[in-house]
C-alpha cells in the first residue's frame, strides 16, 4: 500500500490537463507508442473535438522512482465542467492527492480556485503545476505569486512543465511520489468501496470503477449496493490500465474496476460504497448525493417515424449516462418525444450531439428551461419544468425559480460590461474583489433560467475571451412568473411555450415573433404571429401571403421536371408541421429555438 | 383529343440573356446537318410509334428558332412527317418565328407549306426592353412582322410578349401590350421573365447586378395582365395565354395542359404516351451522335404511377381557366384523386379557387400561385 498513490488532475478548461495526463502516460510506457493518440483518456470523439472531459477516465500506471521503488500512480481524470461537478467530487473522493495545473500565461482562473476548494474540502494534498512555460507569453514569476496569494499554496513546490513538449513530467512523477500520502487503509477490514464512475460496456454489463477504501473485494464474493441495498455478485474486479487487466483482488488504497452482472448504469449510484453482503460495514462512505437534473428540454425527432429510434438511443445512452432523465412527452406540433432532465446546458449539448452522432438522429429541442416551484391557492405544491403543466394563473399564490451564484472572473477592464450583462440578467448582491492587480471576480446572484440563454456566449463577447465563468446552485427564490404562448393564427403552439419571468416576457415573445415571421415561408394566406400571457397579446408579427407562384411557360412538354419539382415539394411538406392551416417548417423550429442558446 | 408532335429546332441568332432551352448557334451547314438527323430520327420512329401517338392532328415547330431553318428545309422534315409517321391527313401546324425573319416571301412560303398558326417572338415593342433582352430586332420590325403575317393570311398570328422586367411599370407594360393589340393579332402569350440560373441574366442575378422585380409587383403586374386582357375581349385560358376567340388558342400547347399525349422530336424534346414519358438528349451533339448509331436519341424515360398521373393531371389543369373535371380525371386516371378538403375549403375562401360540382377552377389570383394549387390540394 505504500507504493500506491491515488491523485487526480484538476485545472481550469484548456490549462492543459489532458496533454499533461498524455505524457504521464508515455512516460511510464502504459501504452505503445503506436496505440497512442492525443488526449487518450477521452474517449467520446465530443470529448476530443471539443478538448474537454466528460466522462471521468482512470489508469494505473507502473512507475519507477528514483528511490528504486516500483509505484503504482493511479491517475484518475476528472471531468472539467461545472455540470459534472458531482462527478468531480466522486473522483476526488477516490484520490489522496492532486497536482493542480495553472497555465503559465493564463494565471490562475475562476476554476482554477474553485477545484483548489473542492480539493480542500476532500482533504487532498496539492502539488501545483505550472504548465505551458514554452509559451512566449508565459509569465512564470507573475503565475508564481497568484499561487501563493490566490491559492495559498507554496510556489516553491510548484513544479514547472510544458506537457507540450515533454518538458519536466519526470519531476512531476517524482512529486507525485515524494509529495503526495500513500493511501490508509486495513486489507482485512469489512469492505468499504466507493464507485466513482461506472462505464458500460456492451458485453459485461456495468463496469463500475471503484476506489476501495477499507477490505477486499474478491471475485465470487456479494457484494451489496449500500444506498440502493441491491446486491450482486462479483465477477471480475482488476486494474485499469487503459485496458481492463483482470486480477484476483482490489485491496484497500487499490483503485480499480468491478463487473459484477450490473444491466444498467441507471441501476446504480455513482457515490454509492460496495461492501460486502454478508460482513458489512457499519456504514456508508460519507458525501453521496444524487445527482439532479437541473436543466429541461424536450427532444424530439425531426421526422415523427424516427419516434422509435430516438426511444432505443435513449435506452442506451442512459446506460452509461447516469445523470440523465428522460420521460415520454407529447407536443401536438412536434408529436411524441421525451421531457429530459440535464445537469446543465453542456450536459445537454453533449447528449444532443451524442444521439446525432453516436445514433444518426435529426433532432428537435425545445427551449431549454429550469425546475419551478409553484404555490398554488388551495395550498398546494408544484414543481413544474415543462410549460405545458405550468397551472392556471388565476389558481397560483406564488411562483420560485432557482437562483444560482455566479462566478465570474476577468481583467478589470471589462468589469462595468459585465456588471451590466448580470443587472440585465436580474443578478442582485452583485459584488467584486480584486484577485491580483488587473484581475477581478464578481459573483452575482442570478435566476438559473438567465444563464440557460447565451449568457456565456454574450460574457465571451464581452470579455473577449478573457471572462471565465462558473457557478453554483444557491437557493429557490420567489420571482413573478408567466406562461407566454406563441400563437400561429391564434393556435397555440405548444412547443414554444415558455416559461418566464414577467420583465421578460415582451423581450422573449417578440424575438419569438420576429424568428418565426423570418423563417416560416410565406404561404397563401395572411399569418398573425402572437406572443401572449394568457388571453393578453404581448407581441406580434404577420407574415404576408405569396401572391405570385407559377411558372410562366410549361415549356416542350417538360412536365416531369415540374411534376418532380412537387413531388420533393409535397415531401417536404411532411417534414413541415401543421399548426391550423399554417405550415411550419421544422427550420423554424430550429432557429427559433437555437437562437436563445447559441446566437 | 388526339395527339401532337413537337418538333425542337434548336438554332438562333444570337442566345438570349433568360434563355434556358437547347438552343445553339449555328451556320448553314450546321442547320443542314440538323434537318437530316431530324429527319433520320423521324424514320427511326416511324410507324413504331405506341397507338397513343397514332392520328398526331397538331404538328408544332418550335425552339430555338425555327424560322432560321429555310422553308424548303421545313417542307422536307413535314413530307418525312407525313410519309413515316402515323399523322392525320390535314394536321394543324405552327410555327414560331423570329420578326427578322418574317418577309414576305418567307411568309407566302410557310402559308404554301401549310403552316396555320404563325407565333411571333415579338418579347416587346418598346425599344429599351427589347435591348434589356438581347433581342436583335427593333420595335418597328416586330410591328412590320405581325403585320406581314396579317397580310399573309394565316389562320392564326400569335404575338409572344414578356413582361415583369426589372423597373417595368403597369404605365409601361399597358403601353405594350396596347401596342400589340392595336396590330390586331389573333392571339396572345404573355411570359413573365423568370431569370433562370443558368443563364446571363441568373449570372448578373447572382452577381447583385439584376434585381428581380419583387413578388408582390409580380404578382399586381399578373392581374393586370388577366384584368385588361380579358376586358379587351381577348380571353386568357391559361397562365400566360389569351385568345380572340376559342378556335384561336393554341391546339398544340393545349395538349400539354389537358394531358393529351405528344410525340417531341428534335435535342431536348420531351415525349408523353399517357403512362410513359421520354425525352431526348439536350445538346444537338448526343443527340445526333445516337441517331447516327441508329438509335432513337432518348436520354431517358418513366413510367407513370397512377398516383403521378393524377398529381400531374391536376397540377396541369390548374393552369388553366378551366380547371380540374375531378370525374373526367378520375375517368382518365382510373384514381380518385384525393383531395383534401380542408384545403379546398381554405382554397375557396381566400378566393383562389372555385368549384362547381366536380370542377375546380382556380381564379385569376389563383392561377398567380398554381404551382402551389396541386400541391397543397392532393392529399
């Protein structure tokens, strides 16, 4: 157990955590050179393309230390988003260390503190790394002294990289090593193992990755679920060593993998601790929590006979995706889809692009929106996350939405802008403090909902890149809610439903109005195009009718060109969707929708 | 109604700016070589025609500019008509020609040969227009040549106009069309310019150097064209046709819009046998090069589901004033065609349509958007 060391990466977004855990991996030969590619612990083409970690990834690797000892580092990647933030503590939980990257031009960033936290609160020795110094623009005193004085961690300690190029990743092994605890534990105590992630796969069922932390686990032997109390039996446990290696027992301090003939991640908790069904331990590991969706929308397939499809890709998906949910929907517009919960929008966007990808779907997404409290008058107690169920207003006392603290972290000057975009944004308590000269965090206390609209993409804007942005939940609070309806001809249609607050509402109906006047083509008759609480119109637009549609000469008898011409036509009006006699092209689904997140 | 034959001569002068048909410009021995592939392809049909396109009483000429081909040269591709396919004994022919080439001699000539409707390419009378347009003639010549044709004595002169031009004005496009009628012509086709994408105009098009005239003014120029024409006694029956009485519209065109079947001869021309369409090679050099190898130029050909037919039937008919017999199609196609009465009923009220018993007729607000009657009223 000595020779054991269990740590994690942790560092802001592009600070270069991959490339680093990359050339850890080189370093200690875990895989030929020629298995090998860029960013090998992400295994999602998503996670690649877009340099980010979603699923946590873990591997053993075999090092030889100047002491003459041989180590086993187990390396377990945390994901680097705010959405997968329950994921992050599980992986901390694993770990007895972490080295903490800080790009040597970029400083410390928002994340940056916001991991040293969590480290903290998880009690995990650091080993700041300051990486990137091949770069130009790297500033190695000035990062130095925001270690110190932003993290209060000794900068003397740092160890200075350019994972780039190769350059000091033997010192940070060696750190790794000297700095940082071996695991405690007793080999002979009742089993206590916490899972950390769980993959699947599609031979074995639930691969659960587990960091044991008192016992044994041993093939053959039940093992019991502690939160879920199911029980299972174990048939194969082993290490990770970007392949599963099979061996004959996980010891206390061993991190690893588990199969045990689990169907569904679903079945599972990630957090939940293992032990053993007939020596159990008295407790469960401390810090789980169920992971809750926070963000909603609704998904449907652009054509409706895609319906079934999406239902399979969904089934599996949640195989190895615990944290989302998803229950059957109807949109009389769209037809059948499913109501999915997220842990946030890049959860969203990631599940989005994993069904068009992975699955080959055309999908159609409803505005995204948060979970609603509503108190309605007889007493009664709402939470509400699809419009469609929004009650009655004559029937509601009071209505709360979630509020969360952002976080939000730039150079000076761009601090008014930003104050502006939170004030516009309904943030309140807005505060800022200087970090270091030129740098400043403002926290705000704004309703989730405001951020689920290209709030970033607008702080980016702002910023100019150089904002960096990250949040918690906080609390519900009350807020003056409404239903706002778009109407098509005076038909209702129910996909674009919304749920806002009243300040808002006018804003979000008219560019509702004004996306669908630019994308719904002109037809025969006249279209009104409504915003509207209740029976109160808030927002309008029409779009003229065509008047001229016909080809002036049916030349030599060419009919089939024209024939074939309405043929595609009338395909394309399957596609489109009938609201009254009003046809909506599934585009304008699309841009209206798409607008709000991605302008 | 019996069947046609169009016969595409792909040959002009100079190759108009809008112009998407086959057409080429080709010198006399060019044009030569043409009339003998024409008449070769004639004799490779011969009376292997299928029955649908036995008794043709409607022989058209048209293109290109089929007035470029001499008469003599006509008169050989009618006699090898006559001789090697199935046509009625005294067919109705026309034939479209370019004012320029309107004499005297050309028209006596055409008369001798039987032609019977002679369709000018006039496009405008007004000078500006027709340069906008390319066209080689002057507003004077297009007056001399109706009037030559007048004089000449056939049984029907047709004046081709084209309309919509970028800037043009209902002011402007009266005075045209006041000017057409004030030559006293049997018959009017008024064309509002599509800019096609291959072509001149969709190149300047493309390059922000010609704008469309905007749809709303298309559409207002379109009613006017219908309301003054109809008033001046000259009654539309189609999208851009008007007669001075019913024997004068065109026999031949009428084929394509009631579905009778047709037999096109010639680079590009498309054939229809009531379940069947074909249609020719587009350029002159395939086309001839097959005929050459003995083969019947066809590039390509489908069969007809009953379903297409009935699509087609319909969307046929709504261009013209008399619109859609459902039980005449229904006859015709052996298929009801389904139409779905929520739209129709819509259809009616916006004042595009209007039925009467199983007919159908679009209005002339209708007939500006029939390509999307067919469309929207089949189910």
């Amino acid at each position: 157990m000595d020779n054991v060391r269990n740590f994690c990466i942790i560092a802001h977004i592009d600070h270069g955590k991959s490339t680093l855990a990359d050339r850890l991996i080189q370093a200690c030969n875990a895989v030929e050179e020629r298995k090998f590619r860029d960013q090998i612990l992400d295994q999602m083409d998503i996670e690649r393309e877009r340099g980010i970690t979603i699923k946590s990834n873990t591997v053993t690797l075999l090092y030889d230390a100047q002491d003459g000892e041989r180590y086993k580092l187990n390396l377990i990647d945390t994901p680097g988003h705010v959405d997968f933030s329950h994921e992050v503590r599980r992986s901390l939980m694993s770990c007895e260390g972490a080295l903490l990257v800080v790009d040597a031009s970029q400083g410390v960033e928002a994340q940056t503190v916001a991991n040293l936290y969590l480290a903290l609160e998880y009690d995990l020795e650091l080993v700041p790394v300051i990486n990137k110094i091949d770069l130009p623009s790297a500033d190695i005193d000035r990062v130095a002294e925001e270690i110190d004085e932003d993290l209060g961690l000794d900068p003397f300690e740092a160890v200075q990289t350019s994972a780039k190029n190769g350059v000091g990743i033997d010192n940070v092994l060696e750190a790794i090593v000297t700095k940082l605890p071996a695991p405690q534990g007793d080999p002979a105590a009742p089993l206590q193992a916490l899972i950390f992630d769980a993959q699947y796969d599609a031979y074995r069922g639930v691969v659960l990755l587990v960091r044991v932390k008192e016992g044994t686990l041993r093939p053959g032997r039940k093992i019991q679920l502690m939160h879920t109390e199911k029980e299972y039996d174990v048939e194969e446990v082993g290490l990770l060593q970007l392949e599963r290696k099979k061996d004959d027992k996980l010891e206390a301090g061993a991190v690893g993998y588990v199969i045990a003939g689990i169907k569904a991640v679903r079945d599972i908790a990630i957090g939940d601790t293992i032990t053993e069904a007939d020596n159990a331990a008295a407790e469960p590991l401390p810090g789980y929590k169920e992971a809750k969706p926070v963000v909603f929308s609704s998904i449907y397939p652009m054509s409706t006979d895609d319906y079934e499809d999406l239902t399979k890709a969904l089934d599996k998906l949640a195989l190895n995706d615990a944290a989302i949910t998803y229950e059957k929907d109807s949109s009389s517009a769209l037809g059948f889809g499913f109501r999915c919960g997220f842990l946030g929008l890049l959860h969203l966007d990631v599940v989005q692009e994993r069904l068009k990808r992975e699955y080959g779907l055309s999908l159609l997404l409803s505005a995204p929106s948060v979970k609603y409290r509503v108190l309605l008058e007889d007493g009664e107690e709402l939470e509400v996350e699809n419009p469609m169920f929004f009650p009655d207003p004559a029937n509601i006392a009071t209505t709360w939405e979630p509020f969360i603290k952002a976080a939000i972290m730039m150079p000076e000057r761009y601090i008014g802008a930003v104050m502006d975009l939170c004030r516009e944004r309904r943030g309140v308590n807005t505060t800022f403090s200087y970090l270091a000269v030129g740098r400043v965090e403002l926290t705000s206390e704004m309703p989730l909902a405001e951020v689920l609209f290209d709030f970033y993409d607008k702080l980016k804007t702002i910023t100019q890149g150089y904002g960096s942005f990250d949040y918690e939940l906080l609390d519900y609070r009350e807020s003056d809610l409404v239903k706002v309806d778009i109407l098509v001809n005076s038909e209702p249609v129910d996909a674009l439903a919304q749920l806002v607050h009243r300040d808002k509402a006018r804003q979000r109906a008219l560019h509702y109005c004004e996306k669908l006047a630019e994308t719904i083509p002109k037809q025969q008759f006249k279209i009104a195009i409504q915003g509207a609480i209740g029976g109160k119109i808030i927002a309008r637009s029409t779009i003229g009718a065509f008047r001229k549609d016909v080809t002036a000469k049916c030349y030599g008898g060419d009919i089939t060109r024209k024939r074939k011409l309405l043929e595609k036509q009338r395909e394309g009006k399957k596609r489109m969707k009938m609201v009254g006699a009003v046809e909506i092209p599934q585009a304008a689904f699309v841009a209206v929708l798409k607008s709000e997140t991605d302008k | 109604m019996l069947p046609g034959v169009y016969l595409h001569v792909p040959f002009c002068a100079t190759v108009c700016p809008y112009c998407d048909f086959a057409v080429l410009v080709g010198d006399g021995d060019r044009r030569e070589r043409f009339v003998a592939s024409l008449i070769r392809e004639i004799e490779l049909w011969g009376t292997a025609t299928t029955p649908e396109l036995v008794g043709a009483d409607t022989i058209y000429f048209g293109g290109g500019t089929p007035s470029m081909l001499a008469p003599e040269q006509l008169g050989r591709i009618l006699e090898a008509l006559r001789a090697r396919l199935p046509v009625a004994r005294e067919p109705w022919i026309s034939l479209e020609a370019n004012p320029e080439d309107v004499t005297v001699e050309s028209a006596r000539a055409w008369s001798d040969l039987g032609i019977r409707t002679l369709s000018l390419g006039v496009q405008s009378f007004d000078r500006k227009a027709l340069e906008f347009l390319g066209r080689v003639h002057d507003p004077d010549a297009g007056r001399r040549a109706v009037e030559l044709a007048l004089e000449a004595g056939f049984d029907s002169v047709s004046i081709d106009l084209i309309y919509g031009l970028p800037g043009q004005d209902e002011a402007a496009w009266r005075a045209d069309l006041e000017a057409a009628l004030a030559l006293g012509p049997d018959h009017l086709s008024c064309y509002q310019l599509t800019v096609h994408r291959k072509t001149v105009f969709g190149v300047r098009k493309r390059r922000g150097e010609l704008v469309e005239m905007p749809d709303d003014q298309q559409a207002e120029l379109f009613l006017f064209t219908h309301r003054f024409l109809n008033d001046a006694g000259f009654q539309g029956y189609e999208v851009s046709n008007f007669a001075r009485a019913p024997e004068h519209r065109s026999r031949h065109n009428m084929k394509y819009w009631n579905h009778t079947p047709y037999l096109g001869l010639g680079p590009s021309a498309h054939s229809y046998s009531g379940r069947r369409r074909w249609w020719n090679h587009r350029s002159v050099g395939p086309w001839e090069r097959a005929i050459e190898a003995g083969e019947r130029p066809v590039q390509e050909s489908e069969e007809l589901s009953d379903r297409q037919l009935a699509l087609e039937s319909v969307m046929l008919k709504m261009r013209t004033y008399a619109g859609v017999d459902l039980a005449e199609t229904r006859g015709e196609v052996g298929l009801d065609p389904a139409i779905d009465r929520a739209v129709l009923e819509r259809l009616i009220a916006g004042d595009l349509v209007v039925r009467a018993g199983s007919v159908i007729r679009p209005t002339v607000r209708g007939l500006a958007v029939a390509d999307t009657l067919a469309r929207d009223l089949l189910s």
